[in-house]
C-alpha cells in the first residue's frame, strides 16, 4: 500500500485562519506606523518654516505669508513627501503656520489633518507633536 501525501483542507483552512488573525492585527499597526512617519515630515516642515519666519522678522521686523519670500519653491509650500501642504497665517498680530494634510494622508490620520504652530510656541493639537 502506498501512503499519500499532501495536505488536507483542514489544515489548509486552519493556515488561512491563523494568517487571516495575524493580518487583522498586523495591518492596522503597519498604517499606523505610515501615518505616524509621514506625519514626522509634516511637523519637520513646520519647524523650518518656522525657523525661517524668526529669521525673517529679523530681517524685516515682520512677519510675511509668502512661502516665496522665505525661500521656498511654492506658496503654499507641499513638504518632500507631499502628503501636507503648509502655510502661515497672520491674524490680530499672531502668526499661525499650519500643516495640511493631503491625498491618502488626510484619510489615514485624520487626527492629525491639520496641525499649527503659532509664533508663541503654541502647538495643536498636542497628541500629534
């Protein structure tokens, strides 16, 4: 008598249960490590806006909207990885840069579309810094 080989399909079943478990909680951590490290480039880009608005004011005693005349590319300037777009703002004498997100970025960390910096140091909102 020859023996059989091979694999039923209890087996195959149980092996596609247990890769569909671990892909239920490996999934949701895998984009939350994506959201998280896109965000890392959003705030980047606030702080070097920032950085370059204090050199202006400086400079010019003022603060100013234009990205262009702080030296970057665009007005709105869209970050290296172009899931956030940032721009200031000047109102009632308070500079406000702020972080948009964009595209895929806007739907997968949706607490975090929109993240500002004022000219005080004033951060929101504070889980994403």
């Amino acid at each position: 008598m020859k023996k059989k080989t091979g694999f039923t399909l209890i087996e195959v079943m149980i092996t596609v249960v247990i890769i569909g478990i671990l892909a239920s909680i490996a999934y949701p951590s895998y984009t939350g490590f994506i959201a998280k490290g896109a965000r890392a480039d959003g705030l980047a880009g606030l702080m070097a806006v920032a950085n370059r608005q204090e050199q202006y004011y400086l400079d010019n005693r003022s603060y100013t909207t234009d990205m262009t005349k702080l030296g970057f590319n665009a007005d709105p300037w869209v970050v290296e990885n172009t899931f956030y777009e940032i721009d200031s703002t000047i109102a009632a004498g308070v500079l406000t840069i702020s972080a948009t997100a964009k595209g895929v970025q806007a739907t997968r960390d949706s607490a975090c579309a929109s993240i500002t910096l004022t000219d005080s140091g004033l951060r929101s909102p504070e889980e994403c810094w």
